[in-house]
C-alpha cells in the first residue's frame, strides 16, 4: 500500500547556518510506494543524526536534488516485497548505508563495503536496482512537479516516518535492543569500531589513537579500549569532548588546537602511535593523525573530506618509514555478520555504545540539531519517530 507520512526533504544545498534560522530540512508530507521485488518497507522508531547527513547539507557530500536525507536508524518491519522470505513483518532491522548486491567482484571476495552497484544506486539517489519509491506531495519532486518522485539518501531516507529500503539495506537485530540505541549500530558503531577491527586489526597491547570525537570517533575509541590497548590517545577541537573520552578509557587526551600537539603526542608515547585513526573529516586531521603514526605504524582514515580535498603525503616517510595507511568505508564490514558481532560487545559490556547518545528530539526538532552537530556539542543526537512533542 502506499502511505502518506512526515519525512525531511532536502531542496538546497549550502544554505548558511545557523540551521535553526535557514532551515534546510522541510518536514513535509511525502508519499511512500510499497516494496518492489527484494524490498521491504520499515517503520522508521529512531534515527541517529550523523556528520554525513550535514555534509549532504553544507555540500561536503554533493547529492542530487530533492532527496530525503537520513542514514542510520533502526526500524519495525511492515511490509515485504515479493521475494523476501528470510524477514517477517514485526522484525528489529537497523539500515546499512551500502546496499551490497552480493554479485559483484567485491562482493564475491567478502567486501560488501565496495559493491559497485551498490555505490552506483547511492550516487544516483535510488535503491538498489535504480528504483525511487518516494513521491513528493506538499513540493515539487525531481521534476519540478508535485507527485514526481524524490531521492533516497543512501538507499535509506531515513528522516521520515516510514521508509522503503532494499532488502539489502536492512540487518536483522535483537528485538529486546532500545530503539535510540540500536540506530547507532548503522552507521557510527559499524564505521567506527570496524575501522579498529576489521580495517586495522588493531592488536591487544598496541598505542591507538583516535583523532576527532564524533559518533564514529567515540566508537572507534570505545573498540580500541575493548581489544586492550595499551596506550589510548584521544584528540579533539573540544575540552568537552576529551573529558567524555577520558570517561571511556582514553589514558591520554590532547586538544588538536594546541600548535605543539603532535610533538606532544609522539613525546608522550615515545615515538607514536602503532593505530592512528582519523575520524574528523578533513586534511588537517589525516595530517595530524599520519604525523602521530610512529614508523611501521599504520593511519586509518575514515572521515570523508570534501571529495575537492587533496593531502599533500611525504613519500619518503612512507617509504623509509615502511607506513601503511588505509581508507575504511563502512568500517571494512559485512554488515550481516557484524552488526549483530558488535551488538554482543555491546551486550556483553565491552562496547558501552549507549554511552555515546546526547540528545533524544523529534523530527521537527531536527534543524536546530543540524547547529548542535556543526559546532561540534554533540556525540550523537537521535531523532525518536513517535516522540510525543
């Protein structure tokens, strides 16, 4: 059936902030299709506001015109499509960000994070297979006509009430998990703890440090302290944020606005770090993070700079030095294998990632927390669905 619902259109791209006044996010009425062949439609319960949702807002992350934005969440089962018979309606799912077609050369070596046609159907806008189910009602679609269709945000379109999702696009999780808190395990728990552990493999024993404090930061610190390293640097714009990291085990924390902090860090852990990961999203942090790096070590980087960023490497030192450094995207996971992995840490108590929820808002509340998550005050902000206002 289609339904009609709430959801957060993005019609311009680089509209100034403060958000609360420029109001990027419209709530507006939109109209769902049912699923097609390998879909399902979910009721979307809580969706995690993360720094790829603001890049896709100040034009960090380009995409096409309207979309509803909206990539972490967890959501209730409503509807399957034909041909979806391993989910049934009432299932905990949390979304994946990245489709994978399970086809592809990528896929057929057991790294869904790189599936090409999964990444195809993202940049166009449609779920997987090139199919849009979104139709605007109050505004104009992509066509400049009410009723036209609009774009997903990630194959996910998760700032809204309802969403119809590839089954690619859905992992099945524990019902008896809080809503707020397993939307977390969609984007910031899996990018940030499977960089340590999948990416790095980051051994017990080793220095680790972690440069910028966000969602993904925090759980790429969180991973870091449950595979036991033994030194944890923590650094960050923020004496908030280092605070809250000395609270999750950082045994040392730097601020990145000292002009002295990498000669602070290499003196404070004689030489560097063996893991350095930079999770803040510019050129100035993977510098920071490589510096740190001590020789033989390795730099992850999985924060997502404006695609018109360029780094500027020292050959040499990669050389001489024997460096690796490394991009992780979706944390190097399989998200069917460790969603459900990082969610027995979690329940096991060695990866307390509801430590990291800041606020709980409604959707209509969710461009003053675009200004909150700008300027950096926040870990992670959860939008509830049926929040009461």
């Amino acid at each position: 059936m289609t339904r009609t619902m709430r959801a957060a259109v993005l019609r311009e791209i680089g509209l100034p902030a403060p958000y609360a006044q420029s109001r990027p996010l419209s709530i507006e009425q939109v109209a769902l299709e049912p699923p097609g062949r390998g879909e399902i439609t979910v009721k979307i319960r809580a969706a995690g506001l993360c720094h790829s949702d603001l890049s896709a807002i100040n034009g960090d992350r380009p995409w096409p015109m309207p979309i509803v934005v909206g990539h972490e969440a967890a959501a209730e089962v409503v509807e399957l499509g034909e041909g979806v018979d391993d989910l049934a309606v009432g299932d905990h799912v949390a979304l994946v960000f990245r489709p994978s077609c399970g086809a592809c050369p990528s896929c057929a070596v057991g790294r869904p994070a790189l599936c090409e046609p999964g990444g195809a159907s993202n940049a166009a806008g449609s779920l997987l297979g090139g199919y849009k189910r979104l139709r605007s009602v109050s505004g104009p679609g992509i066509d400049g006509r009410p009723g036209s269709p609009l774009h997903h945000h990630l194959g996910c379109a998760a700032f809204a009430e309802y969403a119809t999702v590839s089954r690619r696009s859905a992992v099945k999780i524990d019902a008896a998990l809080p809503w707020d808190e397993a939307a977390l395990f969609g984007c910031a728990v899996i990018t940030g703890a499977g960089a340590v552990l999948n990416t790095a493999k980051a051994e017990a024993g080793s220095k680790v440090a972690v440069v910028g404090l966000g969602g993904v930061g925090f759980s790429s610190l969180l991973a870091a302290h449950a595979i036991g390293a033994r030194e944890l640097v923590a650094v960050d714009m923020l004496d908030s944020k280092l605070a809250k990291a000395r609270e999750l085990g950082a045994t040392q924390c730097f601020s990145a606005a000292d002009p002295d902090v990498i000669a602070k860090v290499k003196d404070a852990t004689g030489g560097g770090v063996d893991y350095a990961f930079e999770m803040a999203g510019n050129v100035n942090a993977l510098e920071l993070a490589y510096r740190i790096t001590a020789r033989g070590g390795t730099t992850v980087t999985a924060g997502l700079p404006n695609p018109s960023a360029k780094w500027a490497l020292q050959a040499v030192s990669l050389i001489a030095e024997e460096r690796t450094i490394k991009g992780s995207y979706v944390g190097s996971c399989v998200p069917s294998r460790d969603i459900p992995r990082f969610i027995a840490m979690y329940r096991g108590g060695s990866l307390p990632v509801n430590r990291l929820l800041s606020e709980r808002i409604r959707l209509d509340e969710i461009n003053p927390a675009l200004d909150r998550l700008a300027r950096g005050e926040s870990i992670r902000q959860v939008v509830i669905m049926d929040r009461a206002p």
